[in-house]
C-alpha cells in the first residue's frame, strides 16, 4: 500500500495556526504540526461516523480502550489494562490537571530545559513555582542531548513536588536510553515526587531498530507516582480532534486525577475519539511509510546543517523536529527573527523553550516544501 506525502495541500482554505500566523510568502516550519493527509483509515472512519447525524455526549468504549491496550503490547512490550485509561482532550490540559490535583499552591515543578513552552507555563497557571534545570548540550563526553544530574539536584528543593517529563524529547528529539530512565527514577524516588510523562511522540522513532521504552515499563516501581501521557495527534497528524489518553495504573492516584478533572475538562471528543481508534487498529501501515519520509526529511536537513559554518545540531532520535543551536551563526541576537525576516521562514524561538539563541525546526512537510525553505535559510548561513 502507498501513500502521499508529497502532493502539497493547501492548508490556507481552512482556519489554521501554523499557515496563518505569518504572510504568505513564509514558508512555516514552527509549530509541532505536519503538513500530511491524514491516514486514509482515519478519514474513512471520520467519514463513517459523519453517517450518524447526531454528535451528541459521548465516553470512550470499549474497542477504544482494547485497542490502545494492543497497541501497547505490540509496540512497546508494556501490557495496560483498559481500566488504567483516562481520556481527555489533551496533553497540555493533563499537565495542569497534574499541578493542580496532586501539588498545593506554592510547590515546586520541575522539568529539564529545553522544553516545550507550556511546560514552562504549567506553574503560573496554577500558582505553583516553576523550577528547571538545563540539560547538557552535545559535546565531548555525547553527541547527544543528555540529562545533567548535577544540575538537577541544584534545582529541586524540598518544596518540590512534580515532575513534568518529556520523553521522547520535545525539542531536542532525543530518545533517552534505559540507564538514563532509570536514573531518572532513582532521582524522582530520592526526592519523593510524583512524575507527568508526557510520551506524545512515542511512535515517531526514527530508528527502525529502537523501540519507544515507555517510563512505565522500565521501572514499574514508578506506578504509585506515575501518570503517563499518550495520543495520536502528532504521529498520525489529529491534533485538531482534541483527544490524549492518561495511562495510570494506581488505583489511587488514578482516582486523584480524575477528580480533578471534573468540572475542567469538557466531555469527550466524538471524533477525537473516532480518529484515536482507527488510528490504533489500522494506521501501522501509514506510520510506517510516514517514518520513511520523516528519515528522508531528516538527512535532507543534515546535508545542510553540515554546510552551515558556526550551526550546531544533534540528529533528532525521535519526531519530526530539530533543535539548531545558531548562537554562532552571525544571525544576531535572535536567531528565528533574522530567519523570518531575511529568508521568509518561520522557526519556533528557542527562547520560548528556555534556550535562547536556538531554534526548533520542525521538517513534518513535503520534502519539495522542506528544500526550499532550506535553500533559503541556506543564503544566510552557508557564509557563517
């Protein structure tokens, strides 16, 4: 079976954040979200659903629950029971929920930088204090993004109380190894707090022969402080539809976030919960082609990166994102500005993420779409 994911779509009919925020001659490589038809198992199951003219209240059922319980299984040796599901319309939303249902006013947050902006934005919203350590940028000892202990342990305090985890990592696309997760757990264990592992671009491995390793799975003991977060909205390109899983496996703390939930989320999605469904039972085919193309993104943009004097950046494990450090690139002190305004492409700001002087590149478009915008920013940068 093959599919398209070279015919340019014309994103501008429909209201839509990523074509829309600049003018048209921008090419948008921001936010986290691909230019790709949708699977067609997915458009076919909206399409089937569409045949029922009531959109009323719904929950998630049973085929819903069975299937990401398969999914699991077969994809990240981690068997779930349907029970430990708790649906919602997103990750975003899930990790407030988090800070407010399992810390008190005041407590600490922490989470490592780079990071995806709302997980900077999770303490204010909730009157609790952000609290971050950076990690470690690739150098001598790794040509990888890794966690710095060290300044993890400088950061946290007894107020302390969640962690909100990122994993694969959002921006840096590293896919953190067993020894790393499970330091990890003996920090989180040390310190007594309660982890949000927010696993949204799990099955965007690049690496055919590494499987995603889900926290929960390679330290079970984790289960009493652990919620980890799933959906389909960036894999299979559904961000729209609104819907994200919460797996937790403790009664009790299962119990804890769902209370609070009431009144904060709004019922589930008819058709977020329609696409999860048909992504999970019949959308391996497509995620597979989909890999295909995002490895070809992948090395277009290498070749570049290796001809651009003073850009630094580690070959993303995992999503369709890139974190370029441009800090010597003689692009000024904001980077992303002098890209848009010189060459017409629109990066995300890596100040957002706590790194200024970076940029996140997100190369989820047409490999014809994804040259240009490279040849542009290649006008700038190939002369340092």
């Amino acid at each position: 079976m093959s599919f398209d994911f070279t015919t340019p779509l014309d994103r501008r009919r429909f209201a839509t954040t990523k074509w829309q925020r600049y003018d048209e001659d921008v090419l948008p490589l921001w936010v986290a979200d691909m230019d790709f038809a949708v699977a067609p198992a997915i458009r076919s199951a909206l399409a089937a659903r569409l045949e029922h003219p009531v959109f009323g209240y719904t929950q998630p059922s049973d085929a819903l629950r069975e299937v990401l319980c398969q999914w699991s299984a077969s994809h990240y040796d981690w068997p779930i029971e349907p029970h430990w599901q708790h649906w919602l319309p997103g990750v975003v939303p899930a990790l407030h929920v988090a800070a407010l249902t399992l810390t008190e006013p005041g407590d600490g947050v922490l989470t490592v930088t780079p990071i995806y902006p709302p997980f900077l934005k999770v303490g204010d919203n909730t009157g609790r204090t952000t609290q971050t350590a950076p990690m470690q940028p690739p150098g001598e000892t790794s040509p990888h993004w890794t966690l710095d202990f060290a300044a993890m342990e400088a950061a946290v305090t007894p107020e302390t109380r969640l962690l909100l985890w990122c994993h694969p990592h959002n921006p840096t696309g590293r896919n953190f190894t067993v020894e790393e997760l499970e330091q990890l757990a003996e920090f989180v264990e040390r310190h007594d707090l309660l982890v949000c592992s927010d696993e949204l671009h799990c099955d965007l491995i690049l690496d055919a022969d590494t499987p995603h390793r889900p926290l929960g799975r390679v330290v079970p003991r984790l289960a009493p402080r652990l919620i980890t977060l799933w959906a389909p909205s960036k894999t299979f390109n559904v961000a729209g539809l609104t819907s994200a899983c919460a797996i937790i496996s403790d009664d009790r703390l299962r119990a804890r976030f769902r209370r609070g939930c009431l009144g904060l989320m709004p019922s589930d999605n008819v058709m977020g919960e329609t696409a999860a469904e048909a992504a999970f039972r019949d959308g391996e085919p497509w995620r597979q082609a989909l890999l295909a193309q995002l490895r070809d993104n992948r090395a277009l943009l290498e070749s570049f990166v290796a001809r651009w004097p003073g850009v630094v950046m580690a070959p993303p494990e995992a999503t369709y994102l890139a974190w370029l450090d441009l800090r010597r690139a003689g692009l000024g002190e904001s980077p992303q500005r002098t890209l848009l305004e010189q060459a017409r492409v629109a990066l995300s700001d890596g100040a957002d993420f706590g790194w200024p002087g970076f940029a996140r590149l997100n190369f989820g478009t047409e490999y014809s779409r994804l040259s240009r915008a490279l040849e542009r920013m290649d006008e700038l940068l190939k002369a340092g």
